[in-house]
C-alpha cells in the first residue's frame, strides 16, 4: 500500500485528535474525582459533627438502657446494683492480694519475691479481663452474673495461725430470701487461696443446684523474651482423675465430658490454678493468643460446671493458686500440679526421669553450697562429666588406637587412591585386627544427648534461673545481649550472645581434636561434617537461655581437659601398639555384622568391577 503526504499528514491529524480528546476527558474526569471526593468528606464531616452532637445523647441512652437492665435483672437483689467499688487488700509473706467488692472477687496478686519486666512486682490476674463469676436466679425469669452485682465486704480478720479471712456477703432485700457469702482464706506463707461460696436458698439461685461458673484470665507477659515465653505457656488439667496439657500454640480450646479436678495457665515462670475439691462436673476452656504488642501471652475463658448439694448454707469449696511454677511448691500440695512443670514433655519426656530422679536433687543440693546460679551450673557440669567419665573412659581408647592407626590408613589411601570401595574393606580389616571399634567415638555424644535434652527442659523452666546473674548476663533464664546489633538476622536475631560464642568455640575445638584423633577421610562430606555442628549451633544457641549455653561451654571445655589427660597422661601408647600386635597375631572370629558387611561390600566390588568392564 503506498502513502503519499496528504494520507501521512491525515493520519497525524487524526492521532493528534485522538490524544487530545483522551487529554481532555482524562482532565476532566480528574477533576470530576476531585469534586467527588471534595464532596465526600464533607458530607462525613458534616455526618461527624451530627454524631458527635448526638453521641452524648446516645451514650446516655444507653447508660439508661443498661441501668434499667441491671435493675431489672437484679430482681431480689436491688441493694447490690451503683455501689462503688471498694478494694480489700490482704498479705502474706509470699504475696498481696487485692479484693474487689464488685463481684466478691480478686482483682490482683502481686509476688512478693519476683519482678516484672519493668521492675515492679509481678502481677497475676491483674487487668479488666479477669473474673470469676457464676450465675445466678434472682427473681421469676430473672438472672445475672455476680461479677456484675456489688457485695457487702467485711473487715479482715486474722486467726491464731495467722491466716486471714475475708469475706464477702450478698442479701436479698426481702426477707427469708436467698444470699450468697464469698469468704477467702489466706494462709501463711502460702501462694494458694481458698475459696468457698456459701449459698443459702440454692434451690432458688441455682437451677436443678447447678452451677456455671466462669473463670476468666488473661496471663500477661512476665520475660523479656515474649516468643520464648508463648512456646513454653500451656493450658493443664487433671480430668477423670488423669493429667493432661497442652501447648497454647497447638489448640485453642478443651472440652470437659468427665469430671475435672483443676484447670490452669502454666506460663514459662507463673502458674494459675483454679481447684474445685468436689471437682468439677464438666466444662470448657478457650483460650486466644493477642498479637505480641498487646504484651498478653495468652486469654482463656474456662466455663465450668458444678452439682451444688443441698445444705443451708449449700457449700462450694473451691481453691485458686496464684505463684511460680515451682516443681518443689508445687508438689506439696499432691494435686498433680507439678506435673505441667516441664521437666521433660512430648518428645522430650524420655528425659524426665532423669531430671525428676537424678538432676534435679542434685542441682538442687549445689544452689545450696554455691552460693550463687552460674556457679551451681559449673559445679553440675563437673558432676555430670566426672560420673560419666568412666564411662567414656573406652571411647578415648577407642580414639587412642585409631591415632596410632593412622600412618597405616594413610599408605591404605596412597595404595588405593580414588578406590574408596577397596580402600573401606581394607581399613575395617586393620581396624578388626587391630581390635578397634570405629564407632567406640560415638559414645561421648550418645550419653551427651539425653543430659543436654533434660538441662534443655530443666533450665527452661526452673523459677530459680529467673533473674539471676552471672558474669555478664543479667538473667540466666533468658539469652546473654550484650551485644545488639540493632537489625535482626532470621534465625539468629538482634544480638550475640557471648556464652553463644563461647559454647560454638569450644565445640569447634572438640570437633578439631577428635578430628586430629582420627585417620584421615576420603569422604570429603565425613570429613567437614564435624565442624558443620559447631555453625549450627551458632544459630540455634543464640536465643537459648545462657543458663544452657554457660552449661555447654562449661561441659566442652571439661571435655577437652579430660580428652588431654586420658591420651596424654594415662593411656600407654606403648602399650596400646603392643596389644595391637598380639591381636593381630591371634586368629580372628569374625561376627555376623562383620561377616555381613565384607559380603555387602565384596557385592559391591563385584558390581563395580563389572560396570568398568561394561565401559572398557
């Protein structure tokens, strides 16, 4: 097709039409937007001040809306409706309670002997989410919560045993009608709080003489480490006469078919525990998870049932623990309480034994001599190393054989070269004639893995570790910051830990020498491996608590001291090189696994030699 001027120069005008006439709605639909908008806030500008002239009047209709809710649903009970709320406080030598006449109930604990994150005391049950109320009948069709209605408190009186009573009381305004009495009991030097509900006339505030009583708790963040203290919270229960738990972060609720002995929130440090002695009938618990700026670990509403029996008054006894999750405190009260102190679970729970039997008495008896954490770690660590000991005693001769092996392994590499399938049958050989076990260096690492999973467990939850200082670390409960880099590297995090630093460093020294030990590998994969370990734990130890990693390097570095002084001062190399020549001349019996293992890898020969003359 040809195009002469007049077509090209028509074609132009059009284009130039075109875009003009997209310029031009484009413009004018901008500013057809801009009006809108324009328009727009000003019509929610104008709905705004409406609002904001009504909303008094709504609030106010709605404050006379719940008014006459509350006094209708009242019923019986029009004297404990707009009363201000009073608070009642009561101590012992372990923790100030404060009472609240709204609802006869706790409004907060605060631990004498343990700090908060912000230096203050550490507070339980403390904010507007918390309480503990049942319903009740007070009138024809009529119910409420008791944790909405005001009782009459007393003063607090003190006993010869130096417990304190503290009660609260809720009348009917008729006469002969139905009231409630809540009294506290708080014993000496005792994180547990009794509680009992007397009912008189509970054929008429409960129906058919159940109870549903709702138990709300909010456990706040206590540590500095808020992920940390989520992944070791957990929500335990004794149903039908057995313990169960779980953690936070696998469900988000329980349901109750049999009866129930207690229910709590185990924070990593904290332990909240709510105890019906006629136990419970059945129930619920749902618990939710807050983002972590809202400095809550976790949010639980448990609903629980209970059959009241009759009596005047109709008793409910009832018991809430508000303390560390101390295995020892714990214990005493033989409730199974103990129990969701993680002395070893799930996967871990092979370890707990071990703990509960042998670690824990122990470390317990050197807090006591040491005078201070980090000391009773080094002194446990030298325990540990000196018992086992004799037991990695063959494993270091195992190590002590295979070095004076070595030059013998070395000419095997220079005979076989790249053959490693020759040069493997020909190294077991030395090895059993020699009477050397390859896998005797094992040993050190079997044993350390069940002790290092028990310390895991034990220091993540022992109370005692929280806030102690050793060295450089202000808490050994938590990792050792000394050092923040102020960006966060994934899966290391913002600072570096110098007992991290040092647990990795001793590690790669082990790794180093027990190398050193060896013969020389051909495999380049067996042969770095040992000082991969050392930078994997470099990552996984930094967020540790330093408690652990004080323990590690302390450990590596016995390690090392007692590896020195087997090879070095008390095995006879001498005498290992004499023995290995007298096995060498004995005839030799071989075992299954061995006669096992020269058939696979003559097979394997067989297979290879074949293969090459397949190629040739």
């Amino acid at each position: 097709m040809k195009f002469d001027r007049n077509t090209v120069l028509g074609f132009v005008i059009l284009a130039a039409l075109f875009i003009g006439y997209f310029v031009y709605t484009n413009k004018e639909q901008a500013v057809y937007n801009k009006q809108k908008v324009a328009e727009q806030k000003k019509q929610q500008a104008i709905q705004d001040s409406i609002n904001l002239v009504n909303k008094p009047k709504q609030d106010s209709l709605n404050r006379i809306a719940d008014s006459i809710a509350k006094v209708s649903n009242a019923g019986t009970f029009q004297a404990a409706i707009d009363t201000t709320e009073t608070t009642t406080v009561a101590e012992n030598g372990l923790m100030k309670v404060t009472f609240t006449n709204k609802g006869g109930q706790v409004k907060k604990v605060e631990l004498k002997n343990y700090k908060g994150i912000d230096s203050s005391l550490v507070k339980l049950a403390a904010t507007n989410f918390d309480k503990l109320s049942y319903t009740i009948n007070t009138a024809a069709n009529k119910t409420a919560e008791t944790g909405d209605l005001f009782f009459a408190v007393s003063d607090v009186k003190r006993n010869a045993d130096s417990s304190q009573v503290i009660t609260f009381s809720l009348a009917s305004d008729s006469a002969g009608a139905p009231s409630i009495t809540h009294e506290y009991i708080l014993k000496k030097d005792d994180y547990m709080l009794d509680f009992n509900i007397k009912l008189n006339g509970v054929n008429q505030l409960l129906t058919q003489g159940n109870m549903n009583l709702t138990w709300q708790y909010t456990a706040a963040q206590q540590e500095s480490d808020i992920s940390f203290e989520k992944q070791n919270t957990q929500v335990g229960y004794v149903e039908d006469g057995s313990f169960d738990y779980h953690t936070i972060a696998r469900k988000s609720s329980k349901e109750f078919d049999e009866s129930v002995k207690w229910v709590g929130v185990r924070q990593r440090f904290f332990f909240t525990i709510l105890t019906a002695k006629d136990n419970f009938s059945s129930g619920k618990i749902d618990w939710t998870i807050p983002d972590d700026t809202a400095k809550t670990i976790v949010q639980s509403t448990a609903n629980m049932k209970l059959s009241v029996k009759a009596g005047s008054p109709a008793v409910v006894p009832l018991s809430i623990y508000y303390g560390p999750s101390d295995y020892h405190v714990l214990q005493k009260y033989d409730q199974n309480y103990e129990k969701l102190v993680n002395l070893g679970q799930g996967i871990y729970a092979f370890v707990r034994p071990l703990n509960k039997y042998i670690i824990l008495p122990i470390f317990d008896f050197l807090k006591g001599i040491a005078g201070g954490m980090g000391l009773a770690i080094a002194l446990l660590t030298i325990f540990i190393k000196l018992v086992t000991s004799p037991l990695l005693y063959k494993s270091y001769l195992s190590g002590a054989k295979m070095k004076l092996l070595r030059p013998e392994i070395a000419k095997l590499k220079d005979k076989y070269g790249e053959d490693r399938q020759a040069m493997s049958m020909e190294q077991m050989k030395i090895f059993r004639e020699a009477g050397v076990n390859p896998l005797g260096g094992c040993l050190p690492a079997l044993l350390q893995i069940p002790i290092f999973f028990a310390l895991f467990s034990l220091f993540n939850a022992d109370v005692g570790l929280r806030g102690a200082e050793f060295l450089w670390s202000t808490d050994l409960s938590a990792f050792d910051d000394p050092i923040k880099m102020g960006f966060r590297i994934p899966f290391f995090g913002s600072h570096i830990s110098i007992f991290n630093l040092t647990a990795v460093f001793t590690s790669f020294l082990i790794s180093w020498y027990s190398m050193s030990m060896t013969p020389d590998q051909s495999n380049p994969v067996l042969k770095y491996m040992p000082y991969i370990f050392p930078i994997f734990l470099l990552f996984f130890f930094n967020q540790l608590p330093s408690a652990l990693t004080w323990y590690y390097t302390v450990s590596n570095v016995i390690t090392l001291a007692i590896q020195y002084i087997i090879q070095n001062h008390i095995i006879n190399h001498d005498k290992i090189m004499a023995k290995i020549e007298d096995n060498r001349k004995k005839p030799k019996t071989k075992s299954k696994w061995q006669e096992r293992m020269e058939q696979m890898q003559e097979q394997q020969k067989k297979m290879k030699d074949m293969q090459q003359k397949k190629k040739k």
